[in-house]
C-alpha cells in the first residue's frame, strides 16, 4: 500500500470522520461525536483535526487539543482496510511533531479498557499506562489513561523539532 498523505482536515469532512469515529471507536456506546461535535472542536482555535484520504475515502483521522499541560488525543481511527500499514503511527506521530513544535512535551489520552488493540498499538508508541477511570464511557466501561512524555521522546522526533 503506498503512503496515504496526512492533511489538516476541512469543516466539510466533518459528517464522515463522526461516522467512522461511530463504528470504529464508539459502538455500544451512545454516539457522542456527531458532525456536530466533531465541527466545534475543528473550529476552536486550540483544537487540531488531520486525516488522510485514499482518492474520495476517509482512510484515517486524528482529534486533538492543545492545552497548558500538555495535548489531549481525543479521537484517532483508521478504517479497517487501511490497518496495520502503519497509518495510525503516521497520524500519532504527525500530532506529536505538532505538540513538539508548540513547545508542548506531554500527550494523553484514554481508551476503552476492552480496547485490547488500541492498548497495544499505543504501547507500541512508547505509551505508557497510568490510570484507570470506572464508568467514564457513558457508565458502560472503563477508561484507561496513556501517557507519554516527548521530551524523552525516541531520537528521530527530537531532531524533527
Ligand atoms: C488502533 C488503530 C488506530 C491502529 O492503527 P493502525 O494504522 O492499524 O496501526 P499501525 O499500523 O500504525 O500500527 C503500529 C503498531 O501498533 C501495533 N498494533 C497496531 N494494531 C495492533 C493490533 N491490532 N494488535 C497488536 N498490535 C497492534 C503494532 O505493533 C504495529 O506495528 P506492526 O504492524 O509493525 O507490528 C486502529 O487499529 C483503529 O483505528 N482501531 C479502532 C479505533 C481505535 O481503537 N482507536 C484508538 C482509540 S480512540
């Protein structure tokens, strides 16, 4: 598969990364990231939104927020057919570079605690486990919070900064 690129996404792609966020991330859950949602966090002016396209389809997406402490990954999907060819490392590491530059050294986030798959790919990237949140996905699962500190952050990300 060749490299799909990675862009900042448009308000316009809004409906179809909420769509795939739904299936991918949020089944079983009540739809908390509609179009709606997904649009006003495109918006705020601290908020970072990429994904990356294969022709017209939605292979892949990103949402992030750039705080004082550090960045939030809030979303991050790639659709099935484009797994395991290293499009989620791509975009992960496409929000680091980003957070690098703005002088921001810690990321976070969480996952669903049966999101075995998610736990793995992240521990992959040098994240780290720290907590676990009871309920925190609508009463229905548990959350468990990753971290990863990129000040000490893998050689190759320090010198892109
Ligand atoms: C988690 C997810 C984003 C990973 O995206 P991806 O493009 O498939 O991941 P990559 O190809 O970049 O994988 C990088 C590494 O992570 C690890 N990894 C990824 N998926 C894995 C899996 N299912 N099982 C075990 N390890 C996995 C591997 O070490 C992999 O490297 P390798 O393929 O060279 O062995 C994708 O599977 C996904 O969208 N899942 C559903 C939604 C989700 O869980 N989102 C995250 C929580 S919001």
């Amino acid at each position: 598969m060749s490299e799909i690129p990675v862009r900042l996404a448009r308000l316009g792609d809004a409906p179809r990364i909420a769509n795939l966020s739904r299936t991918l991330i949020e089944a079983g859950l009540p739809w908390s990231w509609t179009p709606r949602r997904v649009a006003t966090h495109m918006r705020a002016r601290e908020h970072l939104t990429a994904i990356a396209t294969d022709g017209g389809e939605l292979a892949g997406f990103v949402l992030a927020q750039f705080g004082s402490r550090g960045v939030h990954i809030a979303l991050l999907g790639v659709a099935p057919a484009y797994q395991r060819h290293g499009l989620g490392r791509r975009l992960v590491s496409w929000v680091e570079e980003s957070a690098s530059i703005a002088g921001l050294f810690a990321m976070h986030l969480e996952v669903r605690a049966g999101n075995q798959q998610a736990r793995r790919f992240y521990a992959n990237l040098g994240y780290r486990e720290t907590t676990r949140s009871a309920g925190y996905y609508s009463g229905v699962e548990d959350a468990i919070r990753l971290e990863r500190d990129l000040a000490v952050a893998s050689p190759k990300l320090r010198q892109s900064t």
